[in-house]
C-alpha cells in the first residue's frame, strides 16, 4: 500500500518561516520561485505564526512552509471598514491577504486579520518523523495551525472520499480552496 495525504488546497499567499533553535527569524514570500520577498515584520503580526516554537524537540533549523491566507467573514468586515472610511474595497480574499502581508508598514499588516495554514517544510536540520502526516502532527504540537480536514489515503477511494468530503463542504467553508492537493505521504 501507498497511503498519501489530501488536503484542501488554501487559496492565498505562500510563506516560508525560518525557526532557528525554535525562534522565527525570517518570513519570506515564494516571489518568482528562487528570490521571495522578506515579509519578517509583517509575518510576526499574525497569531497564527508563532514566534517560538511551543516543544523542546523542535530541530535547530526547520523551515516551515504554508499560506496566508484571510477568511471570508474577515474578508467582509474588512470590506465593510473600507466601506465607511471611503477607501477602495479589495477584490477577493486572496488578494487582500497577499497585499497585507506585503505591506511595507508591519502595522497596516498587524490591523488586518490574516491566519495561515502550515502543510510542508523546506531546510530542516533533522527530519522530526518518515511520513507527511507525522511531520504535520509534529507541526501542531509545536503550535503552528494545520488544516483540520487534511486526512490520510490507504486506498484510491479514500482519495476520491476525501475529494468528494472537500468539495460537499467547499463552500461552507470559512476559506476559499484551491481544490484538493494529494502528497505521497512515506517520505522515502
């Protein structure tokens, strides 16, 4: 057998955190694929990115890598501020969370509600477990968030159930998705 995980595919802005000896030292934007953009001040901003990782066992250096990404409510109310100040609305939820995070001003950053979704890692001194979805659990208990629906598949019809489970609540949900992202969940 050759279980994979599937998670719903969050549609905002890639972010990679650098944790040195558990402390955040550098957020940074994907850009064009090789050169992002230092997003530090603004990342530190947002709750769901914490600033020291919550457990002893956290290796030296690890990367972690996820997406900001703004709700729908918070999408709205944000609109509905802009509304009443008379200042132009934003377009759509993902594009106000990648405008946010890239504000050159930490506190216009800080007063809009962004959340993020850990879901891979990049550099990382020491493997913390050989399976995808061990990695992610080992994520939540150092305190990053990591989407509740991403589910284990042993079986090809447990990636279609886990499809078909994405879609039915697709817009119920309080985020916009991409669709569904499938990873081979043994990391050798």
């Amino acid at each position: 057998p050759l279980p994979f995980t599937a998670e719903p595919k969050i549609d905002g802005l890639s972010c990679s955190l650098r944790y040195e000896s558990g402390m955040l030292v550098r957020a940074a934007t994907r850009g064009d694929g090789e050169i992002g953009e230092d997003v530090t001040p603004n990342a530190r901003t947002i709750a769901d990115i914490p600033r020291r990782l919550r457990s002893k066992d956290v290796p030296a250096i690890v990367e972690v890598r996820g997406e900001v990404y703004m709700s729908k409510a918070d999408f709205l109310a944000l609109n509905k501020r802009q509304e009443q100040e008379s200042k132009p609305l934003f377009a759509n939820p993902r594009n106000s969370a990648a405008g946010s995070l890239r504000m050159l001003d930490p506190a216009i950053t800080a007063a809009r509600p962004l959340r993020f979704f850990a879901y891979a890692w990049g550099e990382i001194s020491e493997l913390p477990a050989d399976t995808q979805w061990k990695v992610l659990e080992r994520f939540r208990t150092w305190g990053l968030p990591v989407n509740p629906l991403t589910r284990v598949c042993n079986r090809i019809d447990d990636m279609l159930d886990a499809y078909r489970a994405i879609e039915q609540k697709r817009s119920t949900l309080g985020y916009d998705i991409d669709g569904v992202v499938y990873k081979v969940d043994r990391l050798d």
